[in-house]
C-alpha cells in the first residue's frame, strides 16, 4: 500500500510527520484501528529535539504539507466515516 501513500514532501522526524502518516493508514485501511497504550514501540534518545525553534521552519513546512495531503486523501477518508 505505500506505493499509494501521499506524502507530501514532509521532512521526517519534524512536527506532523506522524499525521501525514496517521492520514494515509487511516484512508487506506479496510479497518482502521487504533490500539492506545499498548506501547508497542519506543524512542532511543532525545525523541523532543524536532521541539526547538531552530527548526520552526521545518515544522511549518509540514504543517502545509499536512494540511496538502489532507486535501488529497480527503475522499478515501470521507469513504471511512
């Protein structure tokens, strides 16, 4: 399926990135669900550094790239509700 993902050009491991992908699951998925608290995964290190304004601009650019793949899914994910 991810050869199907809209992406945007959205910088990973900045702000967002996480729901650009969090949209694509949810528009592609048959059944989506989300399982909370299960901690099924983890971070190594610092997984706060993306939270400086040294990269504010990397956080803008994927707010818009957001806010772009949004629009571009928006028929797969009005299809899910």
């Amino acid at each position: 399926m991810y050869s199907h993902y809209c992406l945007g050009t959205a910088c990973i491991g900045m702000r967002f990135v996480g729901r650009i992908l969090l949209l694509n699951l949810i528009a592609h998925a048959r059944r989506f669900q989300l399982f909370k608290n299960l901690h099924l995964t983890f971070h190594l290190g610092d997984d706060r550094s993306w939270d400086q304004s040294l990269y504010s601009d990397y956080t803008q650019h994927n707010q818009q790239e957001l806010l772009k793949v949004r629009q571009k899914l928006d028929f797969l994910l009005s299809k899910q509700m």
